[in-house]
C-alpha cells in the first residue's frame, strides 16, 4: 500500500486470504456469522469460547477457501490466566494472528432498579477483557512488525439510551451495566487507535442494533420493531460485509471508529 501508484481492485481489498482472525464468542447467535464473513472472506479462524465443544463445532462448520484452516479453543475473556494461555494457544495452532474480533459478552440482565454492585462490576469485567486480548494483539503484531486489525463489537445501546416502553410489562429494562459496559467500549476504541496507530494496529469497533436472539418474546420484538425506522430487526448475515470491511484492507485507512449497523436506529 505504500507505492503511491498501486490500485488495488475491489475484490482485492476484501480479501482475507493468507490471514488469520481470532473471535472471541464466536460460537454465540451473532458471533458465528462474524467468524464465517472472515472464513468466506479467505481467513484462516480461531473460534474463542469458555466451552471447548461449542468452540470446536463452530469451527468445523466454517467454509475453508484455498489453504485456511480453522480451530476452536477454551478462552474466558473474563480471566487473564485463561485470555494469556488462549491467545498462546490460538498462535500455536495458527502461527500466527492478523485479527481480533473481541466479541465474547456475558453479563446479568438486571436493569437499574434490582442489579447488585457485584453484577454491574461483572458487566464491567467484560471490557477489562477486550483491552487485555487488545494488548496481547498489538504486542504480537509489534513483535512480527506486521499490521494488524482490531474490531470490538459494541452496540447501539453504547450511544444511545433505549425506549423504555418498549420493555414495560414485557421484560426487565434494558441493563444499565450492558449500556456502560458498551459505551465504554466504544471510547475506548478511541483511545487506543491513537496510542496505536504509530504501530500500524488499527482499532476500530462495530456496533449492531437491534439483532435479538430467537429467544427474546414476540411481544419485545414487535415493540423494537416499532421504534425502527425499518421496521424490522437485523438478521446476523447483515453483519457480514461491516466486519469483513473492517478486518481488510478496505479499511486501511481507518482507525477509532465506530460502525453502527442499526436499520436507522440511532438515527432518530
């Protein structure tokens, strides 16, 4: 990218082949469309999960493009023994790492009026997880001297306050912890892209909208959908070319920005 007359092709720019892409939750609802936009693409996975079996199933279901290969590994983000001995662990098994998608999210769904100062503390933790693995990163890539590409997912809900109507006499609100857990996140996108970008490591973050699992009632749904200017939720594929884009050189000119996938959500 450095020859000044270089242009390289659309195709070009998005393709992962010949990389390699560790994402943390990676077998969850979102997390597996996530992990197979970068297989598709041409990267080589590593599936992150707390259950080694649910790690390695959804590596094995991942498409494999010209010498890709794919492996699961048992990582906790919320325990730094556990995000040192998986990211060894997922070098060991690749060679080496081009990409992180940091996520892995767990967390209570208590919102404001009963969550306890240990649940919000928890909800917390999760952020103290993604810096950890993002500093891991960025020291392995300053080590190969090679770029690298950081994505943290964040959420609508990061930059937004929800519509509390939209969960009354439904569900619990929204978890307080989950909005400050993703603000967080976001701004610390910021942070780090500045202190990084003289490294070549790039941070960015996508934010998903609404994207509810098939466990969330059908009355929840039909209040969010409501409050969409498309009138519809989000299905996990249309997450597909945002984190392709930003794992590629596609994006190479980009860092410390949040992405929002949310149907016109925060648009409003």
């Amino acid at each position: 990218m450095d020859d000044k007359n270089f242009e390289p092709t659309v195709q070009e720019l998005f393709d992962l082949t010949g990389r390699s892409a560790l994402i943390t939750g990676g077998s969850g609802y979102l997390g597996r469309s996530l992990a197979a936009a970068m297989a598709e693409a041409g990267a080589s996975v590593v599936i992150a999960s707390r259950d080694q079996q649910m790690a390695d199933d959804a590596a094995a279901s991942l498409a494999v493009n010209s010498n890709a290969a794919h492996f699961g590994i048992q990582l906790d983000h919320k325990d730094e023994e556990s995000i040192e001995q998986g990211f060894s662990k997922a070098i060991e098994q690749i060679g080496r790492l081009d990409i992180l998608v940091n996520n892995g999210q767990s967390g209570t769904g208590h919102d404001w009026t009963s969550i306890s100062q240990d649940d919000f503390q928890d909800h917390l933790s999760n952020a103290t997880g993604y810096f950890l693995l993002a500093r891991l990163m960025r020291e392995h890539a300053v080590e190969r001297a090679h770029p690298a590409s950081i994505i943290m997912i964040g959420s609508m809900y990061g930059v937004v306050g929800s519509y509390p109507d939209a969960y009354e006499d439904v569900c619990a609100a929204s978890s307080v912890g989950y909005h400050a857990l993703k603000g967080g996140i976001i701004h610390m996108t910021r942070h780090l892209a500045v202190y990084w970008a003289k490294d070549n490591v790039r941070v960015n973050c996508l934010s998903p909208g609404p994207f509810p699992n098939p466990r969330v009632s059908d009355e929840l749904v039909d209040r969010l959908c409501k409050k969409s200017p498309m009138n519809r939720m989000g299905l996990p594929h249309e997450l597909k070319g945002a984190i392709v884009f930003l794992a590629s050189d596609a994006s190479s000119y980009m860092t410390g920005q949040n992405i929002i996938v949310d149907g016109g959500w925060t648009a409003w």
